[in-house]
C-alpha cells in the first residue's frame, strides 16, 4: 500500500492533534473528507462509477454476462471481483501492486460474502444451467488513503446503476430450451442495494481512532480495523490490517464507531444517489476523464 515518509516531529504532531480530536485538515476524529460520487461514467458497462474521497480516486465498472451457476448454489448468480492498482504510486508498480489487489479483491469477496447483500437469486435464469454473472472491475486511479472505503462506496454506487437485460426462456416442443434477450434498452431488472454493505476502517492513533485516515494519518496508525457495515447499522464482518496490536476495550469502541459512522454514510450515498437518478438525463455528465 502506498505510504510517506514523516519525521518523528511530524508525527507527534498529527498523534497530539488526534488526541484533541483536531485532525490536520481541521477535521474531528469522525469525520469523512468532502467525497464526489458519479455514476453511468463508463459507456460500455452494465453499471460503472467513479469516487474520490480526498486524493484517493476510484474507478469501478459492472458488467453483465451470461454463465452457468455454481454447484452449490444452483439456482443462484454470483459476482467475481478483478483489483487493479494502477495508482501512480511507486510501491503500487509490479508485484506490490498485484499484492495490494488481491488482498482488496479478497476483502470484497468475504463483504459481499454475507447473505442478503445482494438479492443473487434475482440473477438466475435457468437452475443449474443459466445465471448472470456480475464481473465488478475496480480500478485504483489514485492512492491518497482510505482506499478501501472508497472502493467499497464505488461499488456500491456502480450496482446502484447496474442495469441488467431481462430475458425469457423459451421451450420448444423437443424440450430444449432458448434464451431470448429483450431488445428494449429499458426493459432491464435493477438490484436492490439496500442491504450492500459500505466498509468503515477505523485507524488506531496514540489513544484514539480516527475513520478516513489521509497516507500521513495512516503512516502514524500501527493497527485499523475494517468493518463492513449495512445501512440498518449491522456489522457483516472485520478484519484487522497492520502490524500493531488492539485490545479488547478498544476493539469494542471502534465497533460502537463503526456503527455509527457506517449509518451515516449509507445515508449521505444513497442520498446523493437518489437525487443524481433524479436528474435523469438532463444531468451534466463529467466522465471519467473530465
């Protein structure tokens, strides 16, 4: 994962100022920085967009094709997660980048992993021999900390957009069966994200933790904790990055925090979702690239 380099006087100063819940950026220590959320940035995918939280700038697009369903959920479709870390940062180059992503791919799969985040029946077509595969490509354009709750709100906000083309099964008189996919661009099935969990980490700095930590925050935090959490405030799973300890007391505080914090900002997301939809086709689109 991309890092800097700071001074043991630079970190004092970012540990004192955590301490007195005054981040450098003039933030409390539950606070996120100003995020921008667009999604339909991709032209030739089912559902794609595009975050940035501070410096850090995420690109993810869903598309839609057709499969066969697995062995032990034969009447279900299913997702498959790609990382790729194409940030400008050094370390990300080569093999610490192919580390980096797969470790994130692994992350969503165990979030996604929970029953009910997303409705995978709905994706079936035919038990046991025809489904919808959702191919979630995420595409780390920048690294300037926190990535993974960027990522997770971007995926968040692409199956949000997703649209996928409803079919019809047909059988002819021999018994064989035919896919027939509607020709109507709108005629399409839409997942409900309602119960897609958004990832909150919460950083360990000298006593106190911190939630959307910049690179220079993250470079004095020896221990977070990732925490996925639903919009009703359940946690779905945790898993802990770097090399520092946590105790049992603070692991608890950090969860209440995660709770809260992960309430809110499936809040502020679906908000700015809804009112984008609402624009329709009137809204002024950026694109990646603008």
């Amino acid at each position: 994962m991309a890092s800097v380099v700071l001074s043991e006087a630079e970190k004092l100063y970012i540990v004192h100022g955590v301490q007195e819940d005054l981040r450098v950026d003039g933030r409390g220590c539950e606070d996120y920085r100003c995020a921008e959320v667009e999604t339909d940035v991709v032209s030739n995918t089912s559902g794609s967009a595009r975050v940035k939280l501070g410096e850090t700038d995420i690109l993810v697009g869903i598309k839609a094709e057709m499969g066969t369903p697995k062995l032990e959920k034969p009447d279900e479709g299913y997702l498959e997660f790609f990382v790729d870390c194409s940030s400008n940062s050094p370390e990300l180059e080569g093999r610490g980048g192919e580390e980096l992503g797969t470790d994130i791919a692994n992350t969503l799969y165990r979030v996604f992993s929970c029953e009910n985040s997303v409705d995978l029946k709905s994706l079936c077509i035919n038990p046991r021999e025809h489904c919808w595969v959702l191919y979630v490509d995420v595409l780390l354009l920048e690294c300037g900390g926190n990535i993974f709750d960027a990522i997770s709100v971007a995926v968040k906000a692409a199956l949000f957009n997703t649209r996928i083309p409803k079919v019809r099964v047909l059988e002819d008189e021999e018994g064989t069966k035919e896919i027939e996919l509607s020709d109507d661009p709108y005629d399409c099935i839409r997942l409900s994200v309602d119960e897609v969990p958004c990832i909150v980490t919460l950083s360990k700095i000298g006593y106190r933790h911190v939630v959307d930590a910049t690179l220079q925050e993250e470079a004095c935090s020896l221990a977070s904790l990732l925490i996925s959490v639903t919009s009703k405030g359940a946690i779905t799973s945790m898993k802990k990055l770097g090399k520092g300890s946590l105790d049992p007391e603070s692991i608890f505080e950090m969860m209440e925090t995660g709770q809260r914090v992960g309430k809110s900002l499936h809040i502020a997301l679906q908000k700015i979702l809804d009112e984008e939809e609402n624009l329709g086709t009137s809204r002024p689109k950026v694109g990646f690239l603008g």
